[in-house]
C-alpha cells in the first residue's frame, strides 16, 4: 500500500480559545500493551520506498549491521518522509547491536549522549544516527527514572524491536523499514494515520507527555509540518499540561523553538501554538501584548515575520535566529522603552538598551537565546531610531553598516504590520536603489535635523 501526500488541507486559522480547527477525527489509543502484537508487514510490491531514495550512508549502515548479524532498521521520521514522497533531511537506524558493537563496526563513528547512548556515522557531510533498541520501563525501576510528576530522568534501557516500537513518540514514526527484504514493518497504525493525516501518541497521551513534556512542542511541530491533525485524545491534555514546560531547561526549548519556527513551517507552528495556548509558555512578555493587540499589529508583525522565514527557507536564502527573536521580543522591548520615557529624563538610545536588556533577562528564564543571536537582535532594535531619523550626515553609511540589510527588513516588517513607518521603510527602499546622484539629491531634500525625537524632554529641576 502506497502512502502520498494528501491534498487537501484540514485546518484553517486558529479562533481565540479554540483548538477544535486542528483536530480531526476519532481513533483509540494504542496502548503499550497492544504492542505485544506482531507487526503489520507490508512487502516491497505494496509500498512506494525505494533505495535511490535512500542516502548512500544510511544504506552502507543497514547492510553492515546486517551483516554482521545485526537487526537493522531506517525507522521514524525518514520512512515516513520517504512514504509520504518527500525528502528526508537526515535519516536514522534502529539495531540490536549495543553502542559499543556499533562503534567497532564504524571507524568513522562516534559516542554521544548521556540520557540515552548513541552512535554518529560520519560520511562526509551526512551524519547517520544509529540507536540500539530500547525497552519501556515499568515497576520500581519506572520509579527511580522518573520525577514526582512522571518525567523521565533517565531512558538508557535496552530492548527489543517490539519493545522499541512501543517506545515511540507518535504511531506515524514508529515504522521500520529493512533492507533483507525491503518490506515495512508497522507496529502501531501508522500507515493507517499517514493516509488520514492523523498525528497520534502511542500510549497514555498525559502519561507520555509528563514523561517529556517536550512531546508537546513535537505534536505541534509535526502537526504543522506535515499538515496533519491532531487526533483527540493527543490534543486533550496539552492544555493541563503546557505548564510542565516550565521545568525544561531553556536551552532546550531554544532548540525545540528553532524546529518549530525555522524549519519551513513556522507560521502553521506559530498559529498551532497559539490556539493550544502553548505559546506563552515560551514567550510569557510577547504572549501578554499579543493578548492585548486590539488593532491587530502584533499579531500581524509576529505572523509577517514567520511568512517571511518560510519564503526565505524555500527559497533556500539564509536566516538568523537573531533576526527573527528581534520580531518575536520587540512587543515587550517598545512597551518597555515607552513606561521608561515617560517616567525619566534620559537619551532615547540608553532608555533602548535598558529596555531591551530587562526583556531579554526575563525572556532567557523560558527559552534561552545564545549571545550572539540577542546581540544582533539588540542591534537590530537599535538602528530602529537611527533609520527613522533619516540623518543627512550619516545616511550614507548607514548603507555600509553591516546590520544595515537586517535592520532595514526590519522596518519593511513594522510598516506592513501597520505602525507608522512607512514613510521611512520606503525612503530606504528608494535610496539603497538610488545611484550615487540620486542619493545626494535624497539627502538634500532631508529636513535638516532629521526626525524629531520621540516625546518630549523632561526638564531636570534645578537644584538651589
């Protein structure tokens, strides 16, 4: 049986405080339990994977394994890319063989990972990742690998296939394909999910997520990138549980928020998160003014900026988490340089940088954001003012400033959102176009002190 892509597109735009546009549908849960079942084995004849489609190292690492008297399976998000006729970015294994075994077979592998054991193949550019099949836990020794409100500390237990393909997070990633006879093994209706276009946990939804609450930004995230619905039972309890995203580190959920939003899919991922009220637990000061947007521009800034990292991802341009926390955090960083302003008598750029620094303290204590990336954003926000003053002494080298392109793009955004900048936003435009006379000619017609500041200046009270 051949699984293709669907074309028709099941949700539609979230509605405040609703969920019910992106579920569709109602199947049971799988239990562990109906893991002891033997596997739907689905022949070569009856499904669409072929090798060519499969990279050269994944296929080098199933045939070596196997020879060496292995079980060895491509499993999870490759076989379901490859199933659903899209291109896999990386593919992974499945074995028998323990970390150690892997390694000797491998001289060009290596050891990670401290939770679970892991081996890193090398080809060149390509990493395939090799696990060893893991087993559930059950009992006293569920108990000591878990906290109080059931996360898993620990998950270094070994198995078999069956055993790992209860494991699994979601049924769709819980097919096996292997190269002795090129069949597919599914243990969990997956094949049948591919086709309805459901995303379905394995096992007790809310015991899977208290066990990782990160599973809930992997719901969405998938959901979002294959089009896919949530079935009922997955979507039910990520509203009770969301708050568990607090105790993730935020390191974490830095990674976790780049696979949401910077990975071709991030305004689906942006409007599922927000109709599962996940977001605010990864941006608590932006989710606030999104709350409170009664004329609709933050919405249409934040949702503006995902369009746009789509398109530049298709297009196969660059993009920077940088630029992109610069959108998600200038919401709280504008309200915060307004209460400044009104409340002391300071330069407009010390006010900025203050404010920007209080939001991005408090936004590093949900989702962490490298150097780096807040120092460009920081940037960004700065040349804000400088872009809006239109100076005629240093317009010029604005041009050549190397943040000029990023903070430029960023003052296109608010204006298409609707703040009052497109004056400047289309000066800019024109005046990057100009050639050199033109620009003279630009700078000339310029008021001669630029624009004014913003609000008045407050006089400091002469002391006697």
């Amino acid at each position: 049986m051949a699984v293709r892509p669907r074309a028709q597109c099941y949700y539609t735009q979230p509605t405040s405080g609703s969920t019910t546009a992106y579920i569709k549908g109602t199947i049971d849960i799988v239990t562990a339990d109906a893991q002891a079942a033997p596997p739907m084995v689905v022949p070569r004849s009856e499904h669409n994977i072929s090798r060519k489609n499969i990279s050269q190292g994944a296929l080098k690492v199933l045939y070596r394994l196997n020879e060496a008297g292995h079980e060895a399976y491509l499993v999870g998000g490759g076989v379901r890319d490859l199933l659903l006729e899209s291109h896999p970015k990386d593919f992974d294994v499945a074995t028998s063989a323990k970390p150690e075994e892997v390694r000797a077979l491998f001289g060009n592998s290596r050891l990670i990972g401290r939770r679970f054991r892991l081996v890193h193949v090398r080809f060149g550019r390509e990493i395939v990742e090799v696990a060893t099949f893991r087993a559930g836990q059950s009992g006293d020794e569920a108990a000591e690998r878990t906290t109080a409100d059931g996360r898993l500390l620990s998950d270094n237990v070994y198995g078999t296939l069956e055993e790992d393909a209860a494991r699994r997070d979601f049924t769709v990633n819980s097919l096996y394909y292997g190269v002795r006879d090129f069949s597919v093994l599914d243990f969990a209706g997956g094949l049948q999910d591919l086709e309805g276009g459901q995303l379905r946990l394995i096992g007790d939804p809310e015991t899977r997520y208290r066990e990782d609450p990160v599973r809930i930004l992997r719901a969405i995230r998938f959901a979002a990138k294959l089009d896919f619905d949530l079935s009922p039972e997955t979507a039910q309890p990520i509203a009770g549980l969301s708050h568990l995203l607090s105790d993730i580190p935020p390191a974490r959920l830095f990674d976790e928020v780049l696979k949401l939003l910077m990975s071709g899919h991030g305004t689906a991922s942006f409007e599922r998160l927000r109709a599962f009220d996940v977001f605010r637990f990864l941006f608590p000061g932006t989710n606030a003014h999104l709350s409170e947007d009664p004329q609709g521009i933050v919405t249409r800034l934040l949702t503006q900026a995902m369009i746009n990292t789509d398109a530049r991802l298709a297009a196969e341009k660059p993009v920077t988490p940088g630029f992109l926390f610069a959108a998600l955090l200038w919401p709280p960083v504008q309200a915060a340089e307004e209460k400044m302003r009104e409340a002391e008598d300071s330069e407009p750029h010390t006010i900025l940088e203050r404010a920007a620094a209080g939001v991005l303290a408090a936004q590093i204590q949900s989702v962490s954001l490298p150097r780096r990336f807040s120092q460009m954003a920081r940037d960004i926000w700065a040349m804000q003012s400088r872009l809006e003053r239109r100076r005629r002494k240093d317009a010029i080298a604005l041009l050549g400033h190397p943040r000029f392109r990023a903070a430029y793009d960023f003052l296109v955004l608010r204006a298409e959102a609707g703040e009052p900048v497109s004056e400047f936003a289309e000066w800019w435009t024109t005046f990057q176009a100009d050639d050199p006379e033109g620009r003279e000619l630009a700078i000339k017609a310029l008021p001669s002190g630029g624009r004014r500041r913003r609000g008045p200046r407050r006089r400091r009270p002469r002391v006697a």
